[in-house]
C-alpha cells in the first residue's frame, strides 16, 4: 500500500469507504509518522495514541456493522490544544493548566466524534492563543516543517505544522486574530476562519470571546470543506453561535468556478512592510483569477489601518477578564498553599508563576484598557472603530464578492526573530484581523513561494458573514489552476524531514 | 512623558492578581507604553456618533427554556482541584469578607 | 470594636439619616442563570454544577427565558419602565467563591428601571423610589474552617461548594428613600416586608430569609439636620430579616452619629451586620481595588424583550399591593387604625389565610394581633416562623365557634400550641380545658352563687337585672372558666326569673 500519510482527507474516506484500508490502519500510520518526525517538528503536546486506536477501531466495526457514517469517518486529526476533549489533557499552551483533564467535550470535539473523525492528539499553540509563532507555548515552540529554524505561524502553529508534517491530513485551528490563517500561509496549507458565529465556541478556552472562531485546516481545499461541514452549524450552548444553514462550502469546493466572480483586492493590504516574495506571488494569483474568468477590481478600506489598534485593546480587555477565572482555587496550578498564605496570596503567586510574559503583557493592558476612567477612550472607542470596519466590508460587498490580500505581510521568520519586540510581532496580523473584527468569513490558500526565501506565501480571500461558501470557490479555483503549472499542490514542493525512530 | 508609570503597572497587578517580581515591572512599563501608544490611535478616529459593534450578526434574544440538564458528578466537578476536602474545594484562609 | 453609640432620639435631633436599600432576590427558577442545573437549596456539595457554573475553561452560559421573565414582572409590580434593548455586563473581582472571578450582571443597561412603590407605616403612605432591577447570578458559599464557630477570621482556610453559584439573582436597587427621620428605620424594614409580599404574590421567589433567598444591603449616611451637607456613606451587608433591617439601620443612625460628635470620621466601608449582638462592625473600606472594570458581557447577545412580552406580562400581575389593602380593609370592615396594625404587624398574610378558612375577620385579627403577635414577638421571631398556622387557627375558632372553648379557653390552647403540645384536640385533653355544657354542674354553681350573694339578688330583685352580671362573674369563677357565660346567663335569668 503506498503512504496513507500522503494521501488526503477524501482520499482517505474513499479508501476506507471501499474497504481498502481501515481506521486502525490509516491511524497508526499517523501514530508513527508523529513518532517519526515529531520529534523534530513538535507539534503535538499529548498523542492519545490508545485514545485514536480505539476511536478508530469503533468505526472500524461500525462500518462492518453496515451502520451509516459520516463522509470524513475515520479520518485522523489533530486537535489544538485549547478545545476540550473530555479526560484528556488539556492545556491551551499554558503552565497554569498544565495536567488538567476536563470533564467534559467541546462541541467541535462532540461533533468530530459524531463524524467518527479520529482525534490524534493535542497541538502546540501559542499560551492561550497570544501570539503569532508558537514562541509563547510553555512547553517550547514548534518548528516549520518547510525550514526546522523557523516558526509555524501562531497561534495554531502546531495544528498547521502537524499537517504540513504529514503527521495528520485534518487539524482543528482557532482564530482570534488570524490565528489558523497565518500558520496555513507559513506552511503552505489551507486555513480557514468561518463567520463568527458559524462554529461554536462551547469547549474553547476563550481567548476574546467576541473574536474566537474554531476552524478547518487542511492540506486541500476539499479536505478543509469537509471538516467545516463536519463541525459547522448552531449550537444551544453557544450564545452567539448563528442559527441558520451551514453555507454550502463542500459543494463549493468541489466545483471551484470563479467565471463572473467579482474580486476585489483591498489597497491598504499591501506595499510598504510586505516582503516583494510575498506581493509577487499574490498579484499572480489574482492574475491567475483573471484568467480563470474573475472580474478583478481594487477597492478602499480605509478604516483598516486602524484594526490593529483596536483588536490591541479588544482583545486583550476580554482577555483579562477570561483569563481571571485561572486563580488556583478549583482547577489548574496552585503555588504558595504552605498552610500560611492568604488565599488572596496563594491567587497572586500562582497566576504570576503560571501564565508567561505575553499572557501577563496582555492581562495589564486589558486590565488598563478596562479599568475606570479609561474605558470610553480605549474599549469603547475600539467597538466603534469596530462598526466602521464592518462598514468598510459592508461598502466593498457592495461592489465585489470577496476580498483578497495576502495572508501575511512576510513568509515565516526565524524562531527567536521578533521574540523581544511585541509590536513588530503584532504586524504579522495586519492582514488577517479585520475579518476578525467584522466576524466575516476568510481563509488563507497557498499560492507558491517567496523567491527570497523558498517559503510558502498565503492568498487570503474574505468573503461575507455566513457566505463561507465564496472562499471554497475561490480557493479550489486556485488550487487546481496552481496544481496544473505545478503538477501538484503546493506541498509537494516541501522538502522531507528527515525520519527518525 | 511616559503615558503609563510603573507604580501604574504596580496597580494593575494588583487588580489582575498577579505577583510581579520586580524585574517584570521594570521591564513591562516600557513595553505598555509602547503598546499603549500604538493602541493609542483608536482615539483619532472620530466616531463620536458611530454606533459600538460587539458582533458580526446583530443577534438578540438567545434564551433557553427553563429546563434542567444532567449536572456533573461532585467526583467530576472536583477532579481538577488543588486541594479538596468534604467534598468541596479546598482553598486557602480568605482575607476579606466578600 | 464596639463603637459608642448615641440614644436614637439624640441622634435623629442633630442628624437626618440618608438612607438607600439594595435588596438581593433568589428566583424559584428550576435551572440556573445561565446553565441547566438545578436550583434546590440544602442539596450535598457540589452536586448542582456543571462546567458552566462552575466556571470550567470553554464553558459558555445561555440566559435562562424564566429569568429575564421574572425580572420583567418584578420591574412591572414596581412600577418599573421595562428596558426595549439591554446587555449584561461583566463585573471584574476575584473572590474564591466566584467561580469566573468575575459576576455576570447588568451595569448601565438594567432591564427594569425609574420604578416606585407605596409602604405603609402607622397608617400613614411613603412612596419609595426604585432606581433599578438588574438580573445577575449568585455565588457559591465558602465555610471557614478552623477559626471560632465558622467566623473569617482566624480560619485557617475555606470550603467552597458551587451549588449556589450561578443562581438567578434579581437586585432591587432603591433611590435616596426620603422621609421624615424618624420613620426612616421603619419605612425600611417596612418595605422589605411589603417587597417580600409582593414577591410571594408574583410567584418568582419563595422569598425564604432564612435561606437566604432575600438578602438586604442598607446604605446608611448621616447629614446634620435640616442641611444638604452629604455624609460619607456606609453599607451595611446581609441583613436578613425585617427586624433586622430596623435594627441595623437604627444602630447604624446612632452609631455614626457618635463618631461623628466626638469629631471623627465616618469611612466608606462595607460593615456586617451581627443578628446576636444587634451592632455592626467594620468591613471593607472601599478603595480602587473597588475597580470592577464593566465592560458588555461578549458571550452572550442584548436582551429585547418585545413590547407585546411585556404587556403579557403586565396582565398576568396579580393585583398591586396597596389597591389590595383597601379592597380586604373594605371586605373586612376593619377602620384605618385596625388595618394599619394588621400591616405593621406583618399580619395581612396569615390573616388572609385564616379568613379564607371560614374564619371572621375578627376573630382572625383578634388572634393573630393578639396571642401570636405577643408571642412572636417575644420569641423575637416573625409571625410565620411560628409553629402555629392559619390552619390551626381556624380550627380553634371553630371550636369556640361551636361553644366548646370560650375565648380565655382558647389563648390556652394557642398557649400550649406554641409550646408544641400537639394538635388542638391534643392540647384540650391534656390541659382538660373544654368547656362544661352539663347544666348540672352549673346550676349548682349558681346556687352557691345566689346563696352567697343575697344582696345581689336583693338588687336584682327590686328591679336592677343588669346587677345579675356579678353572679355570672362569681359562676365563672367558681368553674374556673371552663364554662359558657352565655349558657350561665340564661340559666341564671331562668333561676331568678327575669
Ligand atoms: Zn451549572
């Protein structure tokens, strides 16, 4: 048989459909290439290697029962670490968390399981989400699989480099702030951001709630549609989860026809600050749109500029109030309980011991954001920058059908690059945050690699709220016109990590 | 002038409950105020009459029916505790009456 | 620790007390605020939570519909106006038994708000503003171990259960109540007993003090008579009965009044209130940890209740207090004095009860202002915490009704009620109070009376009946009460021939 690594999400299904492979299998080869590589990749924080084996091995025998399954049954995935996954560790990044089993499932983790998608383990991410490389993890960063001495992207990045690894076909990303699309376009694969709203958030240690979105990443378009189907759609427990249809991504996937669609490329994302590598491969994709029969046009945003400043004080104001709740009283890390201090104490050294720089940066600012006296000027204030970013999105659909951009003003930088300097490490979100902000649906896409560098370049489509099915039509447009000249998706340009047993 | 004081930072430790050494504080003012400077520009937004946004959907009214759900076991609830005894969660002596 | 006080009537001649109430409500929903677990009071620890409540990582909360429905019923029985758009609001602290550290309310945008109400006391109506009615959850409950009898202080930690965290919680917030300075204590207490009423009536809380469910904050300051010169205010936290709520504010009136003539300062804390010892001790001085950094609640969506909601709710009030009192002062033919005694008396409730029983009117007052009242208010107690019900009430009325107890026959049963005798039959037989109907008996006694008497009956005899009345007296006593006077009457007259 060959690799059933290298093959994709449907491929794999479609194998296992025809009962040419079985879960068992097509997990353990999963299993070992995670033994394999990850050593040097590490992207996972736990492999629930007797977890997959026996999920899969139910599917396994539900199939040889006959019982009806869902398309992506048996199908192995890598879970990011800040969704809960009932008994098994859990601990978004974070040392404050660190052994901490939930009793109880996300949603996302509810709904895969109804799907009988096989879930591998746990993926390295950035503390709590913050942070753009994988840098902030307490338990050390993950490697890029296209060059081991850069970062994934972040805050997902073990989730992007897991499947760029071949350690998964399927993994499951959060986005806050581009979150799953900047660690797609540092490792050439697809990551998507559904509408806020599209999927719950019951289960995800929030980060900022009124930003956070799980999502699909995967190695195809296809195989990204397919998960979206999978955990997409209403949830009761999830106050602001959208009680409508899921949109129609799979068939959009699937048929990939751009003649007519109406591109708008967004003006203020691009020039000064973005690698030439970067723009080159951008504009000739939207080229490739154009030929493909897309009605290309520039629009305004003019309100983006400042998205960044406002996402810095939304989310760091719903931060610290999210993260309050880690006090070392009924789950988690517990330091200085020597039977004399306070429990006011025993709160203050635990939360100082447990969370890390950034996380600790970013509970101040929120903290001051928040705090009286500052509130109108800052959280306030950003809310309304807020609406005109909406309204910005609002204007442009008025014109086009989706808006695109690159994912990211550089291709993945070196680990321990912009460590020290928050802010430079915050420009890395230029792109992906206004979609955040308006809660719109985008994706990042591969589109080839910066000529400097070798490394791969993300096309990032924004389409609007609850028409997630655009962004699949552009991107599997993309991805078969980009296979032809390549003879391939973007992936198999990576090079090989070397094996080790 | 800086537009944030390390004894300001000291403050906000304090309401955020966490201990910083002081190396941190030394080190997280300077770094805030960078922060707080590029944050800073939301304010030359003129907005006065725009409404605020929270949500990508304007939803309202999402309410459950007064109904019971299974609730976890005591076992469940108190198996991530620090400490625990009497089947409740064992924390430190409380300074303050709330 | 004990502060001096002043005598109450010296501090209300120099001070004009300032004074706001804060009244917490538990609603009877069956499931929590914000989660689906259920809402019994005295269930073992830790059994009615989930990740939701117990403020899990990922946990999300969804509004309970009851809920906001009773804060729109409480906010219209108020006189409220019902808010068209409002948000919850996250109120930043950190305390153990807050399981997110942080308290989902509701900050600016209350859903009920701008309301008044009507109390009466000594017969004369007060109009209390009402500020708000914001709905929130509750927070679990620490015991402190280790230190004296559950105390804080000197424990040497804590036990969190979280079964009440996340309960539906309704804050009743009044405006500045202003009356005149020596009504203030009584006003306040009176209106906490009119709202606890007024709760019962609509069916959203069981209202149990002792449980907690109704929970009092008095905001007490204290300005020089006749001045507007702003004090420094107090809060005085949990007290938990009506005459607590007298007391407390009273006490706080002579208290502040003494700091302040012996030249000192009033701080601006939180103080408790001890029920044994009648005084209240220093809290929690306010300070900017105080900085509670609201901010709209992100995982939840506005509340807009339609405008029809509302009015459905309107026609499902039962009838406002104050029009319900005149109404039953009207149907019982009572006078505005004997009404007001019913209500200050706390007695509008059982009396209610005991009429709908069969009862007359007053006979029911008589016993409930009468015997239960001395009693309850010996036992320092509220007139519903008694062992005895309008139930038994109706059954010894019945029975005097019927001629088997006279009234004094009666207040000893009601005596050996309340000292839990057992039912009335029970206390007839063991005190052997009935009363004697043989005739026999009784006309021996009025035989030894006329005997013992003879200048009465001289009296009686040349043309004075109304002299009659000293046999009946001396009849009585010689039965020990235990007999009908109507019945020693007539066979008197029968004797005497008149
Ligand atoms: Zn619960």
């Amino acid at each position: 048989m060959s690799d059933l690594t290298r093959k994709t999400a449907a491929e794999l299904a479609e194998l296992m459909a025809a009962k040419q492979a079985s879960s068992v299998e097509v997990t353990q080869a999963h299993l070992d290439r995670i033994g394999a590589v990850d050593g040097a990749v590490r992207a996972f924080l736990h492999v629930d290697t007797e977890g997959a084996l026996a999920q899969a091995a139910a599917v396994d025998a539900k199939r040889a029962a006959g019982e009806e399954l869902g398309p992506l049954a048996g199908v192995p995935l890598a879970l990011k670490d800040v969704l809960t996954q009932e008994g098994v560790p859990t601990t978004a990044g974070s040392k404050v968390l660190e052994g901490w089993k939930p009793p109880y499932d996300s949603t996302v983790v509810k709904r895969l399981k109804a799907a009988g998608i096989v879930i591998l383990g746990k993926t390295n991410m950035d503390e709590f989400a913050m942070g753009s490389s994988t840098e902030n993890s307490a338990y050390g960063t993950t490697h890029n699989p296209w060059d081991l001495a850069r970062i994934p992207g972040g805050s997902g990045g073990g989730s992007s480099a897991a499947i760029s690894a071949y350690e998964a076909p399927l993994a499951i990303g959060t986005d806050t702030g581009g979150s799953i699309r900047q660690p797609g376009a540092f490792t050439g694969t697809v990551g998507v951001k559904p509408t806020y709203g599209g999927t719950s958030r019951y289960g995800l240690i929030a980060l900022a709630s009124s930003l956070d979105t799980p999502g699909p990443c995967a190695r195809t378009t296809l195989d990204a549609a397919l998960l979206h189907e999978a955990i997409a759609g209403w949830d009761p427990m999830d106050s602001t989860s959208i009680n409508q249809d899921v949109p129609p991504v799979v068939a959009a996937a699937r048929n990939g026809d751009v003649a007519g669609l109406r591109i708008g490329v967004v003006k203020e994302l691009g020039g000064e600050g973005y690698q030439p590598g970067v723009e080159a491969r951008f504009h000739e994709a939207v080229e490739l749109l154009t030929k493909l029969g897309a009605e290309v046009v520039e629009v305004s945003c003019p309100h983006f500029e400042y998205a960044l400043p406002a996402y810095y004080l939304i989310l760091p104001s719903e931060a610290s109030s999210n993260l309050a709740k880690f006090d070392a009283m009924r789950y988690g890390l517990r330091v200085g309980d020597d039977g004399t201090n306070s429990a006011e104490t025993v709160m203050s050294l635990s939360r100082e011991a447990g969370f890390g720089a950034e996380v600790k940066r970013r509970i101040m600012l929120g903290t001051h954001a928040l705090s009286s006296g500052y509130y109108d000027a800052y959280y306030g204030q950003a809310q309304k920058v807020r609406t005109l970013i909406a309204r910005d999105f609002a204007k442009a659909y008025e014109q086009v059908d989706v808006l695109v951009s690159p994912a990211t003003p550089t291709t993945a930088f070196a680990i321990g690059d912009r460590i020290n300097d928050p802010i430079a490490m915050y420009k890395n979100d230029l792109c992906t945050i206004p979609s955040n902000l308006a809660g719109n649906a985008a994706a990042s896409f591969p589109c080839g690699l910066a000529d400097e560098d070798g490394l791969p370049v993300g096309f990032h489509v924004m389409a609007p709220v609850m028409r997630d099915d655009l962004l699949y039509t552009v991107g599997a447009a993309l991805e078969s016109a980009l296979a032809e000249q390549w003879g391939g998706v973007l992936m198999t340009k990576a090079p090989e990590l070397e094996v080790t047993r | 002038m800086p537009s944030i004081t390390r004894e300001e930072v000291a403050h906000l430790a304090r309401l955020a409950r966490i201990e910083l050494s002081d190396d941190e504080l030394d080190h997280l003012a300077p770094q805030l105020d960078q922060i707080i400077a590029l944050v800073g520009q939301v304010s030359q937004v003129a907005a006065d009459d725009i409404p605020p946004t929270s949500h990508a959907l304007p939803l309202t009214n999402v309410m459950r029916a007064d109904e019971n759900i299974p609730c976890l076991t005591p076992e469940q609830a108190l198996s991530g505790a620090p400490a625990s005894e009497a089947q409740r969660f064992r924390v430190p002596r409380i300074l303050e009456e709330d | 620790m004990t502060a001096e006080v002043l005598e109450i009537e010296d501090a209300l001649a120099q001070y004009d007390p300032v004074m706001g109430l804060e009244v917490h409500v538990e609603l009877n929903t069956k499931s929590k605020m914000f989660c689906g677990c259920p809402t019994e009071f005295g269930a073992p620890p830790n059994t009615q939570t989930c990740p939701v409540c117990l403020g899990l990582p990922g946990a999300l909360p969804v509004v309970n519909a009851r809920g906001v429905e009773s804060a729109i019923k409480i906010g219209l029985a108020l006189n409220c106006e019902i808010a068209e758009w409002c948000r919850f609001a996250r109120k930043n602290y950190f305390y153990p038994d807050m399981p997110k550290n942080f308290q989902t309310s509701q900050y600016d945008e209350p859903i009920a708000f701008n309301g008044w109400t009507e109390v009466v006391v000594d017969g004369e109506t007060f109009r209390i503003e009402i500020e708000r009615a914001h709905m929130e959850e509750d927070t679990g409950k620490s015991t402190h171990v280790g230190g004296a009898t559950g105390r804080i202080q000197g424990a040497s930690h804590s036990l969190v259960d979280y079964n009440r965290a996340g309960i539906p919680l309704i804050e009743i917030v009044t405006k500045t109540i202003e009356v005149p300075p020596a009504k203030a204590a009584a006003v306040a207490r009176a209106f906490v007993s009119q709202l606890r009423d007024l709760l019962l009536a609509l069916e959203v809380s069981d209202v149990r003090m002792d449980q907690g469910s109704l929970r009092c904050d008095a905001n007490v300051s204290l300005k020089p008579s006749g001045t507007s010169v702003l004090g420094t205010r107090t809060e005085t936290k949990n007290v938990n009965s009506f005459r607590s709520v007298e007391r407390a504010i009273t006490y706080e009136i002579t208290r502040q009044a003494a700091v302040l003539n012996a030249g000192g300062k009033i701080l601006q804390e939180t103080r408790h209130w001890h029920e044994d010892t009648g005084i209240t001790t220093s809290g929690r001085e306010k300070s900017d940890a105080d900085d509670y950094r609201y901010f709209p609640e992100p995982d939840l969506v506005p509340v807009a209740p339609s405008r029809e909601w509302v009015e459905e709710l309107r026609a499902t009030l039962p009838e406002a207090p104050a029009l319900r009192r005149a109404r039953l002062q009207t149907e019982w033919g009572f006078t505005d004095l004997e009404m007001r005694d019913v209500i200050n008396g706390n007695a509008l409730e059982p009396i209610v009860a005991t009429i709908e029983l069969g009862v007359s009117a007053s006979a029911a007052k008589k016993w409930w202002l009468g015997e239960l009242a001395r009693s309850a208010n010996e036992q320092g107690v509220e007139l519903d915490a008694l062992p005895v019900g309008p139930a038994q009430v109706a059954e010894v009325q019945k029975l005097v009704d019927e001629g088997t107890l006279n009234d004094k026959l009666a207040r000893q049963v009601f005596e050996g009620l309340l000292a839990g005798e057992g039912t009335p039959a029970e206390v007839i037989e063991k005190r052997g109070l009935a009363l004697v109907s043989d005739d026999g008996p009784l006309i021996e006694a009025i035989e030894r009376a006329i005997a013992a008497n003879p200048d009465v009956v001289e009296k009686v005899n040349s043309g004075k009946p109304a002299a009659a009345g000293a046999l009946i007296g001396a009849v009585m006593k010689d039965m020990r009460g235990q007999a009908d006077a109507a019945k020693v009457r007539e066979l008197l007259n029968a004797k005497l021939g008149i």
